[in-house]
C-alpha cells in the first residue's frame, strides 16, 4: 500500500491492484476512508472538512491519480503528487 501524498495530518494511499472504480485511500488520525477518483464518492467516515481537502486535491491531481492507478493495477513503481499548501 504505498504512501502517494501526505498533506495537513492526512495521508494518502493507492493499493497495488485494488479492486474498480478508481479510488484513493486516506487516514486522518483514526479515520479511514476511500474517494473515488471519478465521482468523488466516499466509503467511510472523516470530519467534512478534511474530506473536502482531499477532494480538493483530487481536482487538482485527478490525471496524476488515474495514471497511479493504471501503475498500481499492474504492480509497478508509484510516484508520489505534490501535496496541498
């Protein structure tokens, strides 16, 4: 499960060839959660706040994301994406 972003006490993570559609899976503190990159829809539980700073960075990265995804699906190397600021 490799770390791709860490920003503001949240942290990011793809699994290697995870199950579709597309998502992400983050922690904050004891929350756990996963986004779908596409549709944005959320599995889990997280303060609004922080889940609109993940969906925030979504927006900003969903290309680098999507192109993470397609690596991890086939068990290659995963970058890291610059964090929120």
């Amino acid at each position: 499960m490799p770390e791709i972003c860490r920003f503001f006490g949240i942290i990011i993570f793809l699994y290697w060839k995870d199950h579709n559609p597309p998502h992400i899976h983050f922690t904050y503190g004891d929350y756990e959660c996963s986004i779908s990159v596409l549709d944005r829809i959320v599995d889990g539980q997280a303060p609004a706040k922080v889940i609109a700073k993940v969906n925030e960075w979504v927006d900003l990265h969903e290309a680098e994301i999507l192109s993470l995804w397609e690596k991890a699906q086939k068990g290659e190397k995963i970058e890291k994406i610059e964090p929120l600021k």
